[in-house]
C-alpha cells in the first residue's frame, strides 16, 4: 500500500508518454513525477521506464506491470466511486474515445454544450478511426462505428448510421451523374480505408423489396470520412459519407447528393464502456449524452433499431 500513489503516477505516465503530461494530468510537477517512478523502481530494483527527450516509453518489465497495475487502478477507482456513491456531482477526468467520422459530424458540435452543463468534468477525448482498447488505455466511454468483437464489455446500439453517395457538381458536369446503382462502375468511387487495410468497397443499395450491391474501383482511398468528403469536394470522384457529414457540406452548394431514391444503411454506433463503471455520475451523464444526441437526430438513426437497452456485447474493430 505504500507504493500505491507511485503505481498511480506510474500508470499515468504510461499512458501520456510523458513526465510533463502526467504531471498536468495529476496536478503535480514533472519532478515531483519523475521521483515519484524512481522510487518505485528503486523499490521494485528494475527499471520500469524508457526515458528519452521525445517522452518516456515502458520498458519490457514495464509494460507487463503496467498490464497488471491498470487492473488494479481501475477497480480502486471503482471501489471509490461505491463508496462515495453513485449519484454524486459529475466531476474529475473523463477519457472518452469517439470515432473520428462521428466526432467531427456529430459530437465536438455539441461538446460545449455538455461541458457548460458539467463544469467539474476534465474531458480528455480521444479521436480514432477505429475501436480502441478501453481497459489498456485508461478509457472511461468508447463511442464506435461497427459491429463487435470478443470482450467483456457493456455496449449499447444507439443509432444506426445513414450513407450519402455524392460528388461535386464538377465532376458530374464531366462524367455524368449516376441515375441507378449500377452506373457507378463506370465511375471513380472513393473508399473508405478499414483500420484492418481492407477497402470498403462493396456499396449495397436497397430500394423496397430490390437490394444491389455494387463493386466500386477508384484511384483513392482514405481511412477517415472527411478526407474522402474532401477529395469529393476537390473533384476527384464519387464518395459516400455519412449523412451528418454531407449534411454539413450540402448547404453550401459544394456537393450534390446522387441515388436518391436509393436507401443505403451504414454501420451501426455503439456507446461502450466497462462493466459497473455506469454508476460513476460523469460516465452516466456523458452515455446520456451522446446517446440523446443520436436518438434526437432522425437522419443518423435507421429503420428498426431496437428499443434502446443495455446490452452485453463484445468489443469490435470498425
């Protein structure tokens, strides 16, 4: 137990890759964080850090203690928030991961909004074009494109993400504008780039009871929305993107908005985080939030989403 603070600022330091920002993170001075892990490594007689002028990096030994530390930190930090209660002031830090494409088309719009709201709340969000890991990155809430993977984690399905397939008038005004699905071979189709390297490149169209699904080529792909909206906008081709994304765009003239009359539905949004961890007042209040901000907003949610529940699912890569 007499080591526990120095565990803390050494899991912080791990996590920020730097004296400095842990040192802002924990309110203490970068000296102060530095002796703080020297005398944990002189107790432990091995070195658990890395240090470089770039930042600091674990060590081998000090990636396997961190592992084994992060656990321990995270059900102290559960034991505590128990026994201060559960319907406390939303307060402290928050690291909340959002997926790049939902954060710029929906969320950092109404982040202001939240923080007036909760003024004692220290957010730190992450952005990321794919799922991180919440356990080994010290992360309190996970907002994520896609479908899961295996963990143990509670999720909830929160919207279900509406596709525009759109170009610049431009472009159009050269190749022609699209009138079915099927065109779109004669055309250059921007794709998304997955986190796993494969393309996203099978675009799937319903319209009644008649479903198509299209193999697209291009000369450009992109791993975050906006960089394929970008491209768009510049000329380049035919893009899809997701509707609070185009809807940004479309008022403005610069892209016009293709296949109409077709339905194209896009990934599922999942709001996640740890087991238990729902009862701390600033994990509470920020799922309510970002889940009112999905069902309130009709062009992100799709037909037959399910009653909004919570549900064990298991961790997935967008």
């Amino acid at each position: 137990m007499e080591h526990l603070k120095s565990i803390g600022v050494f899991v912080r330091t791990v996590e920020l890759q730097s004296f400095a920002a842990a040192a802002a993170a924990l309110g203490l001075t970068p000296s102060a964080v530095s002796k703080s892990v020297g005398v944990l490594e002189r107790s432990l007689g091995v070195r658990l850090l890395n240090r470089a002028a770039r930042g600091v990096t674990p060590t081998d030994e000090g990636a396997r203690f961190y592992t084994r530390c992060r656990g321990i930190m995270v059900e102290l930090e559960a034991a505590e928030r128990e026994a201060t209660g559960s319907r406390g002031t939303p307060r402290g830090r928050l690291r909340v991961a959002v997926h790049t494409g939902l954060a710029r088309g929906r969320v950092l719009e109404h982040l202001p909004r939240f923080l007036r709201l909760h003024p004692e709340i220290q957010l730190e969000l992450l952005l990321a074009p794919g799922s991180r890991s919440l356990d080994a990155e010290g992360i309190d809430v996970g907002v994520f494109i896609g479908e899961p993977v295996e963990t143990d984690l509670i999720a909830m399905r929160i919207g279900v993400l509406q596709l525009v397939t759109c170009a610049s008038k431009s472009y159009l005004d050269v190749h022609g504008v699209p009138q079915v699905p099927q065109d779109l071979t004669a055309h250059n189709c921007m794709v998304y780039l997955r986190p796993n390297g494969r393309p996203y490149d099978e675009w799937s169209y319903s319209k009644g009871d008649e479903t198509q699904v299209i193999q697209v080529r291009g000369n450009y792909c992109a791993n975050e929305g906006p960089l394929l909206v970008d491209a768009a906008i510049a000329g380049c081709g035919i893009a899809r993107a997701f509707h609070p994304l185009f809807k940004s765009f479309a008022g403005t003239g610069r892209l016009v908005p293709l296949l109409t009359e077709w339905e194209a539905a896009g990934p599922p949004v999942h709001v996640m985080y740890r087991r238990g961890s729902k009862t701390s007042p600033k994990v509470r209040v920020f799922v309510d939030f970002v889940t009112d901000l999905f069902e309130d907003s009709r062009d992100t949610v799709g037909p037959g989403l399910p009653p909004r529940r919570s549900e064990r699912w298991p961790m997935y890569r967008a």
